[in-house]
C-alpha cells in the first residue's frame, strides 16, 4: 500500500518544524523541505530533502524527486518564507530579491506543479496578519504576504474544480527566529504566539474547508473594521509599525 505524504515547505524551523513533529506524532509520513536539511535521508516515515526554494533549478529538483514518489502528497505547507525588516530604501538587492523568489515566485512554481504535475489533495498556504497592514518596516514581507493571501483566495474553485483543496491560513505573530534577529530594530512589538500552539490550530482545523482559515478570529474583524478607515490615515498610523 503506497503512502500519503505531508509535505512541509520549510520544515527545519519555526512553524514547520513544529508541524514537522506534530504530524509525526501522529504517525503521519511527512518529507520536510529546508535549505539546512543535510542531504537527502528517510527513515521511519520521514524523508528531509535539502533544496534553497528560493533558487529555480533547486525547485525543479524539488518537484522531479517528488514525482518520483511511491504514494501521493496529502496536503502541502507552504510555510517557507523570508523576512526583510527595516528602512525599505537600505534593504539589498539582494535580499529583497530573495525575498521576492522565495515568497512569490516559489510559491507560484511549487503551486503550479500541485495542480498539475504533481498528485496533490489539499495545500496550505501560510500567510500573516501582515497581509493586512501597510507596515513600514516590513514592507516587502507585508506586501508578499498580501500577494500569497490574495493568491490562495483567487485559487481557491479553480483548485476544487482540480480535486485540489487550497486554504490560506492566517498566522498571527510568532516567537521565531527572525523575531530574535530583529528585536533591537523594532518600534513596537506585538505578542508573539508559540509555534507549537498555532501548528496545534492548524492540524485540528482539518474538518474547516472554508477558503481562509484565521488564527485569530478578530483578525478577520480588524480587517473589516479598516476597511472603514481612510487609506491616507492607517499608511500613517503603520509607519510607526
């Protein structure tokens, strides 16, 4: 009997490393993707494949060796993501760009390959509350989030029509490592949720088919709420953000 994988995208860290175990503890197989994964190893129902996701011929890699598998994927999660923090004006080339390749056009080739070439049955599509706000200091995340957010929703029959089930879920801020690694750069901070609390909300939302899923209920209200508001006032009032 040939297995039913889930695939986590960016699975040595944060989120997806949280979801890593969770399902393994579940007895579910799981193959982790992360750029820090040492080679390729299986065992026991867990497969790591390294492969940078912001790079194409390491995605194209990626979805050969998938193909190749003796079963199909369940759900993907698509939970890699790169942060950039800071005056948008002093952010790198190439670190925007990075950003850029691996939280859109990554997304955008691994989606492609899910709905057709590969035999895929649901997909998470992880996004942020910073979807919703135009924040200053974190404007190429923010906007890329946006990006994904819209995408997931925009998909969303399309993929039925396909068989393939694809949410966006709505992660609230979490304890991680770039927010270690930007805590003496930023203005305001906001509380941070345990990684292992929402990888926790996320496997128990597996009844919810509903096109985006929130951590938070009253994120969804706040976006509402903010609709209200004019444009020219909330840009001003995340600038201090």
């Amino acid at each position: 009997m040939s297995k039913s994988y889930h695939l986590v995208l960016g699975g040595s860290q944060g989120l997806g490393a949280e979801l890593v175990q969770q399902l393994l503890k579940k007895g579910q197989p799981v193959i982790s993707v992360a750029r820090s994964s040492d080679g390729t190893s299986a065992g026991s129902g867990f497969i790591a494949i390294a492969c940078d996701l912001s790079r194409q011929s390491d995605r194209e890699d990626l979805i050969a060796q998938l193909q190749k598998l003796p079963g199909e994927i369940d759900t993907v999660y698509f939970c890699a993501a790169q942060m950039a923090y800071g005056d948008y004006a002093e952010t790198s080339l190439e670190e925007g760009s990075r950003l850029l390749n691996l939280n859109v056009l990554g997304v955008h080739h691994l989606m492609q390959a899910a709905l057709s070439s590969l035999k895929v049955k649901r997909v998470y599509l992880i996004s942020s509350e910073a979807a919703f706000f135009p924040l200053a200091s974190m404007s190429l995340y923010s906007a890329s989030k946006a990006f994904l957010h819209q995408f997931g929703l925009s998909l969303y029959w399309n993929a039925l029509a396909r068989g393939v089930l694809v949410q966006t879920y709505v992660a609230p801020p979490m304890k991680t490592q770039f927010d270690q690694k930007y805590a003496s750069k930023m203005k305001r901070r906001f509380h941070r949720f345990e990684p292992s609390t929402v990888a926790s909300h996320l496997l128990s939302a597996r009844d919810n088919h509903s096109p985006e899923i929130f951590f938070q209920s009253k994120a969804g209200w706040i976006r509402k709420l903010m609709s209200l508001f004019p444009r020219k006032l909330l840009v001003k009032i995340f600038s201090q953000v």
